[in-house]
C-alpha cells in the first residue's frame, strides 16, 4: 500500500490567511492520523507578486500554529526545467499542442460564443493545425472532445464533468513559463501526493487536473473539496470581516492552541466535543467527518475557547507572551517572575493575552506614570475618600508583611474603627492604584504591586487636584 503524502502549497502573494491555514492544519492533521508525510511547496510562479517577505510570513504562521512539514519547502520558481520536461512529453504523445492565437482572438471567441448561447471558450483553431514552437505561441492541453472525467472527491462524493464543458487549456505561456495546472500536476505526482484537501474554490480545477495525470501517466491522487468560510453576514470571510491573516490572530493575543482546535472545528466535527487537544485532533481526524456545508467564522467561540486555553496554559508560558505583548506597546526587558505574580489575577477572565496586557499595564507602570480617569477621580477620589486613603497609609506602612492577608486585616480593622462599609474604601483604594475604576480583587492587586508601588499611589492620589 502507497505510503500517505499530504501537502500544503501556498502562493506567497499574501499573508497565511485563515482559510489556507484551514486547509494547511487539514491536510497536515490526514498526514499525522496516518503516520504520513506533510509537504510544504510553495507556488511561486507568480514571479511578479511573489515576494521574499510573504513566504517568510507563510512560513512563520506555519511554525507558530505549530503545522511542521517533512518535506520542502520546495519552491515551484526553481523547477520551470521539470515541468517544461513534461510539457513536451505532452507534444510529442499528441495530447497538446502549439497555438497561435491571440489573446485578443481567444476574447472574440468567447464574446461569439456567449452571444450564440454557447460555453464561452477557446474554440480549438490551432488544435489540428500541427504547428511547431515560434513567438507568441502558447502550448494548449487537447482536452477530449467527448466522454466525461470522473472522480471520487473525498467530501462530496462522485464527481463527474462532461468534457464538452472544458476548453483547452493553456499549459505554457509564450514566455516559455508553465501554468499553474501544469506545475500543481507534475508536482503532487513527483513529491508522490496521495491526499489533496483544498477549498472548494479549486474544483474547477480538478476536472483539467485529472485529464492531465492521466495523460502524463500518473497515478491520481483522491481529491477532497472543503466548502470556504464565511463571514457572520453568510458572504465569503474578507478583510471587511475583520482579520485574515493567521498572524494578526497572534498579535490580537489569541494562543496557537486556541486557533488550531478553533480551525479545526470549521468544517470538522467528532461528535458533540468542542475542545481538542492536538493529540487528540491527530487521534480523532478524519475525512469521512468533514462537513458538506459552509462553516461560519464566529469570534465570540474564538474568544471563549481562547479564554479555556489561558486558563489551562503554564504560568511560565504565559510570562514570555505577555512580556512580548507589552514589548510591542513599549515596555520591553520586563521582569518575568513579576510578570508571573499579575497572571493568575487574570488568567481566569482573560479572554486574549493582549487584553490581559491592557488591563494590567498599570501594574508594569511607575506611580507617576499612571493615567487617572477623570470621572473616576471625581466620583471617588472627593475629600472624605483622600482622608480614608491618608488613614489607611499610614496603616499599610507600618505593616511588616505585606501579603494579601495582612492587608485584609488592616482593611476591616479600619472599617470597624470607622464604621463605615467596604465600599466606602473599596473604590477610593482601586482608582489610587489604577487610575480606573475596575481591577483585579483589590488587596491581590496590592499585594502584587508590593510595598513601595502602593503606598506611592496612594501618596500621588491623595495630592491629585481636585476637580
């Protein structure tokens, strides 16, 4: 039995995008189920808007969502002498042929046929006219003019297309460069591709992709057309939707995990489970449950099972992303145990890393740089509450241990001296040490900003102006 070969090949004209990382975690996930191979190729025939920076994004998207590949990456830009190899064989064996036709000439023929109510195509002037190579000649693939081309796509089912519907195609500009059906064919069959997942965007393709290993002599690999993915309004995931590339997904603070059992979901199911390990995808994955439908790119579901993944992430880990977070908002060289004492207050309601970054800032921020929000001061920093605030320092220095116990204590003995409820210290306290009205639990936030860090804002609240 052949070995299993999946592949993955991405045009580096744009960033790995969330439907061609779909497609990637696919095609990489039926490699690793079967103990297969995943191929990495990438299709850079587009030498015009191919770019050294996209297959570098290409590649750092990959190894972020944690998608390895066995082989390549191979580049299709260094093969053109293999696949022109082939192009010939095609001549000499009579299955295509040199044409002379004009662009131009091929527009005119579409324009007739559509007004004749006709598929509108090349209508095969050059077909049987034995020409040889010459400038401006293209080489055209001889598409049979009767029968149908039959296969069995892995998602739908039988597959058949007559083949009066195709035209024959161009296999090799006049520049001597191969098209993409001719190199996407000579490669799967080389790299020995068994499995081809892709969006349903390509099946088009897949008819003329067919005709073509059959008549190089290849052996044709099963086919599997996943439906595409669709924004929230039903219509195809755009930039209009939000993000698209699978990086801005890293830099918004999603987790690598978070988005692979995420992508895996659209369009993926294994009975009612929502959460996956990647062991478990592996275990579990397979083609016979990948859906018929569309599936829809729903970011509340992001967010809460990117919110499950910081909850169950190492503390450790954590630390080194949020660090990188708060270097891209710059506050760089931060100290990561420190870091490490601000995680658990928001691990459990965090819902992406850069909204914990937001929220904590003030903790990485010196007293004199905390930003006090009007309103807050206002409504909580009045007269009687800077009384409270002077009492309770002059409390919270005299302690010799400054733990979240400790300051318990301090608080309700105050409370009691005064009479007085929680709330009337609750939000005075948080807007001294925030400059905003919400935090984590208050004598937590104290104990992690320690000592000096606290009692400061409380010393810069009590002189703020009053409003």
């Amino acid at each position: 039995m052949q070995p299993l070969v999946t592949r993955f090949p991405p045009s580096p004209t744009g960033f790995l995008h969330i439907g061609g990382a779909r497609t990637a975690l696919f095609n990489w996930l039926l490699a690793r189920q079967q103990q297969g191979t995943f191929v990495l190729r990438i299709e850079d025939t587009d030498r015009a808007r191919s770019t050294q920076e996209m297959t570098n994004a290409i590649l750092e998207g990959m190894t972020w969502l944690g998608m390895d590949w066995d082989q390549g990456p191979y580049f299709q830009s260094e093969r053109t002498d293999i696949y022109n190899k082939y192009v010939d064989q095609l001549l000499e064996t009579g299955h295509a042929y040199y044409c002379q036709c004009t662009p131009e000439q091929v527009e005119a023929m579409r324009t007739k046929a559509r007004k004749e109510g006709r598929k509108p195509k090349y209508d095969g002037t050059c077909r049987e006219r034995g020409l040889g190579p010459g400038p401006g000649r293209v080489v055209r693939f001889k598409t049979p003019l009767t029968g149908k081309t039959i296969y069995e796509d892995l998602i739908k089912g039988s597959v058949a297309v007559d083949n009066q519907e195709l035209d024959d195609f161009i296999i090799r500009r006049a520049d001597g460069s191969p098209i993409y059906h001719m190199s996407v064919v000579v490669d799967d069959a080389l790299m020995k591709v068994t499995h081809i997942i892709r969006g349903d965007d390509h099946e088009s393709n897949t008819p003329k992709q067919v005709l073509l290993y059959k008549a190089l002599g290849f052996d044709v690999p099963q086919f599997g057309h996943v439906p595409m993915i669709l924004g929230p309004d039903k219509k195809k995931l755009s930039k209009r939707h939000g993000a698209t590339s699978v990086m801005v997904y890293r830099d918004m603070g999603y987790l690598p995990e978070a988005m692979i059992n995420y992508l895996a979901r659209l369009g993926w199911s294994h009975g009612d489970q929502e959460i996956f390990s990647r062991e478990e995808l592996i275990e579990h994955f397979s083609t016979d449950h990948l859906g018929k439908s569309a599936s829809v790119f729903d970011m509340d579901k992001l967010n809460w099972l990117n919110a499950h993944y910081i909850k169950e992430a190492d503390i450790d880990r954590l630390a080194h992303i949020l660090a990188w977070h708060f270097e891209r908002m710059g506050y760089a060289d931060l100290d990561k145990d420190f870091l490490k004492t601000i995680i658990p207050l928001y691990q459990p309601r965090a819902k992406t890393m850069q909204e914990m970054a937001d929220q904590a800032l003030f903790f990485i921020l010196d007293a004199q740089a905390i930003e006090y929000d009007p309103k807050a001061v206002r409504k909580f920093l009045k007269p009687e509450h800077r009384e409270h605030l002077r009492n309770l320092h002059a409390r919270f220095a005299n302690l010799p241990t400054f733990d979240q116990k400790s300051l318990e204590n301090v608080a309700a003995a105050y409370l009691e001296d005064q009479n007085i409820k929680f709330k009337a210290i609750a939000q005075p306290i948080r807007v001294a040490l925030t400059g905003k009205t919400v935090s984590p639990g208050l004598f937590e936030t104290m104990e992690a900003l320690g000592k000096e860090q606290t009692l400061a804002r409380m010393k810069r609240a009590m002189e703020l102006p009053e409003e």
